[in-house]
C-alpha cells in the first residue's frame, strides 16, 4: 500500500526533505549535507529542494565552508527553513505527528549497536526543535561506529537530523555526578528516560 503522506506531498523523498527542514529549522545545510544525510541520490535531492524553494519553505544563501583537501574555505550555496512561512508551526506539528518519531522507533536502531545501559531522549522526539541535543546514551562498552551507524539509519528512515552524544556507562555517570555542562543541557530541560539500568534517574535527583 502506497505511503498516504507520499501521494498527498509528491514522493517519499520531498516528505523525508520536509522533515529534515523543518525539524532542524536554526541550521544550514550543503547540498551534499542534504543528499547525504537523507540518503537521496543527488538528482532525486535536487528536485526537491527545487520543489521547496519555490514554494518558499526554504530559502538558499551563500556560505561559506571548509572543503576537505582545500586550505582554504570555500563559498558554496546552502539551505535553510524560512521562518517566515506562514504555515510553518502547522506543517511541523502535522509532520512530526504522522512520523514515527519516538523512544521505540529510536531502540529499535540503537539495539543494533549492542546492549544499552541508559537512554535519553530530548529536542526534536519531544518537539523541542531548538534542544541542543536530542539523545543521549550510554553503553558498557560501546563503539562510537555502531552507534554514528545506528543513528544515520534512524535519520534515513524518518527524513530528520538527530543530535546525539553517546559514551562508556561509567563516564556518563561521572560527568552526571560533575553536574558536567552537556549533560544538565539534557536533564535540565523537557526530557524522558526510557532505559535506565545504571541508576541515572537517582543521580540526577541528588
């Protein structure tokens, strides 16, 4: 059966292309940001952020970046949410709620890294899309590849940037006991737990 928000939108990628405007509406991306990141081929992307521009969701600019192999930085042509679109505060609530965007979509990616000790979520799973951070994790031992791997996927699927910090249980535990600056950026704002195996929740409230 054909995706509803695929036919009412054009094609699965301008939905995916929204999302990822539009849940991340502070920043500004390259072209290759946009088509890496969505997991789009490079023609399919340009259509669409074509299709956006023109109906004034999103605007481009020139920026400029540091292109890796080049001393010096270079002007290139970025997009970003226009936040003077009358109808922006609507499509964000109807495109986060039509998404799957959650703790058990998110588990599901992140248990592919291995075994999970704690999980946070924050910023854009609660619709909070300046947050700083949007998950934060921790794991016994982890490998920062599994974990960049697992997000990356969780990003293709839903069409959206996740922030994320993640790190070794006992060092999570640490800076929490430290009040460490990144940290209380999470758990001093709207946030929930969903795993909690190394006792987080009671060091917070110390």
């Amino acid at each position: 059966m054909a995706d509803p928000l695929s036919i009412l939108f054009g094609s699965p990628a301008r939905v995916k292309l929204l999302r990822f405007f539009l849940f991340n509406p502070s920043k500004e991306f390259t072209f290759d940001d946009i088509s890496r990141r969505a997991k789009l081929v490079r023609r399919t992307a340009r259509t669409e952020i074509n299709a956006l521009e023109r109906a004034d969701i999103i605007r481009s600019k020139q920026v400029y970046v540091q292109l890796e192999g080049r001393s010096k930085r270079s002007r290139v042509q970025a997009y970003a949410v226009n936040k003077d679109f009358a109808e922006l505060q609507a499509l964000q609530t109807f495109l986060f709620e039509t998404a799957p965007i959650n703790g058990k979509t998110l588990l599901k990616h992140l248990r592919k890294a291995g075994p999970l000790d704690f999980v946070c979520i924050a910023g854009v799973f609660l619709r909070e899309f300046e947050h700083r951070l949007d998950v934060l994790i921790a794991m016994k031992k982890i490998s920062q590849t599994k974990v960049e791997n697992a997000i990356r996927s969780l990003e293709a699927e839903l069409g959206i940037e996740i922030r994320y910090a993640a790190f070794e249980s006992e060092e999570l535990r640490y800076r929490v006991g430290m009040y460490d600056k990144l940290t209380r950026d999470v758990f001093d704002y709207k946030h929930q737990i969903v795993v909690d195996k190394i006792g987080i929740r009671d060091e917070i409230k110390r």
